[in-house]
C-alpha cells in the first residue's frame, strides 16, 4: 500500500489549511473574502474571468488604449508649451517670485536656459508645436493638449511608477491591469494587456510597471520582444502535431491544477496555467495579428520603417494598430527604454534624435487608425512620467520637473484641436486646469465607460481603486 504524501506547509495559509481538518483556512478565506480568494477556489477557472468582455459602468467613448510612453521625460517647453519669456530671460536666475524650487538634481538656482526651438500654430485651432516634431503638427486637430500636469514622483523610479500606477511606491496594479480587469477581453486569444520596448536596456522599475499588484497575476502585462519575432517560441517544432501537444499541455495543466487546487492563494499559477492555454491559442491567432507581411509598402514606408532612424519604434506603432484592431484591450510602447529622454546635458542632440525616431511613427500611428475607422474607438496617449526645468543643468540640459508638463490624447471620444490648461510663464508649475496623474488616470478610465471610483477590488478586506479614492474625469477633453 503507497503511502500517503506528507506535504510540509511553506506559508501560514498552508499551515491553515492542513491544520485541524482545515477550519483555519476557512476563517481566513472568510476575513480575505473578496475577488482574489473568491476567483481561485476550486471549481473556478481563473482565466474565465479575463476572458469574456464585461460591460462597463456606462456607455464608453473608447473601447481599447494605446499609451506611447516616452521613458526619462520629454520638454515640454520645447516641444508643445512655448515660453517666449523664457528666451527673453535666459542666463538669468529664475525669479523669487517663483520661491523655492526642489529638484533632483539641486539645480534650483541655476541660470534659465532658453528653447532654441521654432514654433508655429498648426491645425484649424492654431495648436503650437515646435519644429521637432513636423508630423504629430499635422495631426493636432485630432488631438487635446494638456498642458497642466503635475505628479510628485520627482525621480525615474517614483515618476514611472506613479505614472503607471499613481502611486510613487510600488506594489500596486498598473493601469493596464485594470482596464483588463474590468472589462475583460475583446479577443480570447490574445493578450488582454501588451508591452513593448524599443531597447533591450530595462524600463526603470521593470516588469512592475505592467504589473497586476495585488489583484491575480492573470491580469498584468504581457511583454512582446524587440526584433523579429515580437512572440517567442510562438512556433511549434517541425512534426509537432497540435494533438500531442494539446495532450502535453493537458497533462501539464492537470499537474499544475492540482498544486493550484491545494494552494489557492497563489494566483500565479493560475495565471501560468491560464498562459499555456492562451499560447496553444495564440498558435492560430498571433501569427495574424504580427505578421508584417500583410501590409503594403506603402503603410510601411508611412510609419517610417523604410528608414533606419524611424524602423524600429515605426514597427512597434505598427504593431500597436494590428494589435489593437485583433481586439487587444491596452497596448503600452515604451520609447527610450532606460530614461533615454533624461536630458539633464546635451538637450538639443538627445531630444533631436529622439525625436526625430519618433515624431512620424507616431503621426503615423494617429492617421492609420483615422483612415480604417478605428481613431474613434482607439484612444492614444502621448506622455513621459514628468517634464523638464526651464533652469538649465551643466549649461545646456534641463533637469526632472514633475510640477507642470505636457501630455496629448487623441481618439477615442476625445475633442481634437484644443489646449487644456496652462503652466506658469517660465513653464514650470502647473497653474491653470491642474490634472494630477490621479485626474488623467481617472479620464482614461471614463473614456472607456470605467468609473475610477465604482471600480473596486477587495484587497485585504478593504475596496482599493484605480486612482487611490482620488482624481475626477477632465470634463473638457470631450
């Protein structure tokens, strides 16, 4: 007669469940009551529930995301907020009027330092943007500025952080995650919730950014690779028929599950579990929704891929489109991957480059959309987790300003060919329709029918929501 397998408990819930005939664990599970404990007891299959689409608080604007983060914080003053009193007191010391100022790098004192940017009024609103970027100019009328950011996180890691999670600490879910959360998925058989990087370098904070918290795993961000095959592995072997390798698969899930069904505190597994099936689903569904070869060269050479300094991160807003159009919920592209916009020296040489990578495919990426129909139910947001100081820094760079910067949405039910708010005259505070990250986490989510106060998730015994009981819908991006 085998003898029975004598499991070592490795966690106080383990304990609790293999103590006294298990009785501990049900008052824990009765105090931990809530979506987490709830979506993992035996008999629910976790991925169900970011399967099917789920209806929204109210009739949504947008149905999907695409957010171009640009990694280290781009100028504001130097690309859509013009200061011409900035040039006319340059090399002087900002005023005192302005009192005291904290930055990163302590160059609060520092002489001001001049945009030597051309500007023009573009579109039928007269939007200003500067010369570095000619062809996000051609697509302003699709477009509301917003002026009048502000956050605290006052470094890279706070400022990512905040601006994925509002929060500057880590720990908390990301905006994708609740997007997939509480709308579920458009298309079963792909991602709900998608993140690519131009570089190999680590977005600050790493996988934290488009992680799912403290709600299932199931709901972070899945990460395609650079290069050409943005889905490894996504291939089965030569002579690998689908029926032995379901059969692997179902072997390997009946393993997992009834680890899983002993240790249903542990949504990671779940989420593995959830993501082979999804992989022997994406076998007949990625390959379309990747495959390149599908488009004309004419799209290709729109979004710039015939050109080495735009083929890359053109790709990836390439990508973002078919993405989006196969029903992918939240695709995030990370742009300067490593705070490649951190221009605290040389500002003119990295935000040329930089820009020069980005400004088409971007355009390009607002036009294709516009062109299929898909703009009105797509909504685009362009911004970085702060901007930059109009006080200079070693002479000829700018240094981290989390008080009053720039970001731009378009699409999804947005009023194109508007400025919302104001900074200050010099461009460093936030003075005119303030919108902290709270605020505009809290518009994107009503854009898409999502209210960032009645979306909850019981995290130990208490609802916890998108923005942190804070921020309100910006009535006049609509």
């Amino acid at each position: 007669m085998a003898k029975p397998i004598i499991e070592i408990p490795t966690s106080r819930r383990a304990f609790l469940t293999q103590s006294g005939a298990g009785f501990g664990a049900v008052a824990l599970a009765g105090m931990m009551a809530g979506p987490k404990v709830q979506a993992a007891a035996p008999g629910i299959n976790v991925a169900d529930l970011n399967r099917a689409a789920r209806s929204p608080h109210f009739t949504p604007r947008a149905k999907r995301v695409i957010f171009l983060f640009m990694e280290g914080g781009p100028s504001h003053i130097d690309m859509f907020d013009p200061k011409p009193l900035l040039n006319k007191l340059h090399g002087k010391q900002l005023p005192d009027s302005f009192g005291e100022v904290i930055t990163a790098m302590g160059e609060s004192r520092s002489p001001l330092l001049e945009s030597k940017r051309k500007w023009k009024q573009h579109g039928q609103a007269g939007t200003w943007v500067s010369d570095w970027l000619p062809h996000t100019a051609e697509c302003v009328d699709d477009m509301a500025v917003i002026r009048s950011c502000w956050s605290e996180g006052i470094n890279h890691s706070s400022g990512v952080c905040q601006m994925n999670t509002c929060s500057i600490l880590g720990g908390r879910p990301s905006l994708g995650s609740w997007v997939s959360y509480g709308l579920g998925s458009e298309n079963a058989d792909l991602p709900n919730f998608v993140v690519m990087q131009d570089t190999r370098s680590s977005v600050v904070n790493g996988p934290r950014n488009w992680g799912a918290g403290f709600m299932p795993a199931l709901y972070q961000g899945v990460r395609f690779s650079e290069g050409s095959q943005p889905i490894p592995n996504l291939t089965a072997p030569e002579g690998f028929t689908d029926r032995r390798q379901m059969g692997k698969l179902n072997f390997l899930n009946q393993i997992n599950q009834q680890f899983a069904d002993r240790h249903p505190e542990q949504s990671e597994l779940e989420a593995r579990i959830a993501s082979y099936e999804m992989g022997f689903r994406m076998q007949a569904e990625a390959p379309q929704a990747i495959d390149l070869s599908q488009e004309t060269a004419e799209t290709e050479k729109m979004y710039g891929m015939d050109q080495p300094e735009t083929a890359k991160f053109g790709k990836m807003c390439l990508l973002a489109r078919r993405l989006s159009e196969s029903g992918v919920r939240f695709v995030q592209l990370y742009h300067g991957a490593g705070s490649k916009w951190d221009s605290h020296s040389n500002i003119e040489r990295n935000h040329s480059k930089l820009c020069k990578q980005t400004d088409q495919p971007v355009a390009a990426l607002l036009k294709d959309l516009k062109q299929r129909g898909l703009l009105d139910e797509t909504l685009v947001v362009w911004g970085g987790e702060f901007g930059r100081t109009p006080m200079s820094e070693a002479g000829n760079g700018r240094d981290h300003n989390p008080t009053g910067y720039t970001m731009w949405m378009a699409g999804g039910g947005v009023r194109g060919g508007q400025t919302i708010g104001a900074t200050d005259d010099l461009g460093l505070h936030a003075v005119e329709d303030r919108l902290h990250i709270h605020d505009l986490h809290a518009s994107i989510l009503h854009l898409l029918g999502l209210s960032n106060m009645e979306l909850t998730y019981i995290h130990k015994g208490r609802p916890e929501r998108p923005t942190i009981n804070e921020g309100a819908f910006c009535e006049k991006l609509v």
